[in-house]
C-alpha cells in the first residue's frame, strides 16, 4: 500500500465477494493491521515530536524581536521582520501537521470500526491492543509532559532581574507549555485507544458483530 493511503473500508454487503470466512478474515486481518501501524506505530510517535520540535522552533524565532526591542537593539528593526517571518514558517506547520494528524486518527478509527464489525476473530483480535505500543506512547509522552512542566514553572520561578529580560521568561514558558501539549496529546491518544480496545475487543462486543456465513 502506498504510505500515505489508507486502506479501504470494506465493501458494502452487496458487493461482498468472499468466497469463505477465512478469506474475508484474511482480508479483515491485514487491513486492522496496517490501521493500527498507521496509528500507534512509532513513525507516528516521532511525527508528533517533529511537530512539537519545529513549534519550539517557531516560537523561540517569534521571540527574538522582542527580545531585541526590550534590549534596544537597533539591528531589530532588520532582523525582527525577518526572524518572525521565521518564526511563523516553522509554527505554522507543525500546528498543521497536528490538526492533520488528529482528522486522520479519528479516519483510522473509523476505518477500524467498519472492518472489526465484519466478524470476530479473538486470536487474532488480540493483537490490535498492542500493549508495547500503547505504554510507550503513554510514558514517552508523560515524560514530554513533565519536563515542558518544569521548563515553564522553572522559566518564571528562577527568573532574576537584570539578568532575564520578559521576552527570556516568555519563551521559556512558551517552549514549557509546547512540550506539555505535545506530551498531552500523545497521552490522550494512548489512553483513547485504551479505552476503543475495551470497547470493541471485550467479549461482551462479540455479539455486536454482524456474522457472514
């Protein structure tokens, strides 16, 4: 499959051509898969971090103008422009290429949807919980979460004047506040297939599903 294509959905019921349960099962199998890889896999762990990296990025060159009118600078009536123009390049993307992320994951999850409800299948169900996957985006991002905490508590609480100017204590707790939302989101994903695992792969949904002879 290309890497940018989801799988399809599956076809409707009229247009089902399976010649046995184990083939659509086949079928069925590879494409929860390839949706959970387009989910939890750590491509797309690292993708969030790019995103919150070039946020960082962002925000530190948007800061610089400030910085250089709160020193009187003189260069900052040819630099500043310049720098937030910067600034703006690198921002606007990876906010972007989060909300991207966000409308495809609830795609995903659709998608997942449509293909558990063909059957059941719990031998090879059980993989679509993966475990490994879900704990390492929920510690990673915890950590990520923790140290954008301290990154902004520490920026306003060790502050002295004369040494850090505003536009200093700013942008420390502008890159604190990015690394916690990025720590955040990756949580809340991890948490939020937790929580679809529960729903749709307990016993109690094997009766939902719709049965193909």
């Amino acid at each position: 499959m290309p890497s940018r294509t989801l799988p399809p959905p599956p076809p409707p019921p009229y247009l089902r051509t399976w010649p046995d349960r184990q083939a659509l099962l086949t079928d069925r199998g590879l494409a929860l898969q390839e949706l959970l890889r387009r989910h939890l896999g750590v491509h797309r762990l690292l993708f969030l971090w790019l995103c919150g990296a070039a946020a960082v990025i962002g925000w530190a060159l948007l800061m610089q103008p400030v910085k250089l009118i709160e020193e009187k600078d003189p260069t900052g009536i040819i630099l500043g422009p310049v720098l937030a123009i910067l600034g703006l390049a690198a921002l606007a993307p990876a906010v972007v290429g989060v909300v991207f992320s966000i409308r495809r994951d609830r795609r995903i999850r659709e998608l997942a949807d449509a293909w558990l409800a063909l059957d059941r299948h719990p031998a090879s169900d059980a993989r679509l919980r993966a475990p490994g996957l879900s704990l390492l985006w929920l510690l990673s991002s915890l950590a990520v979460s923790a140290l954008g905490l301290w990154a902004s508590f520490a920026s306003a609480a060790y502050a002295e004047p004369g040494h850090q100017t505003y536009a200093d204590v700013t942008l420390g707790m502008g890159v604190g506040l990015i690394l916690w939302l990025t720590g955040l989101l990756g949580a809340a994903k991890a948490l939020s297939h937790y929580r679809w695992a529960l729903r749709m792969l307990s016993p109690s949904a094997a009766g939902t599903a719709a049965q193909v002879p």
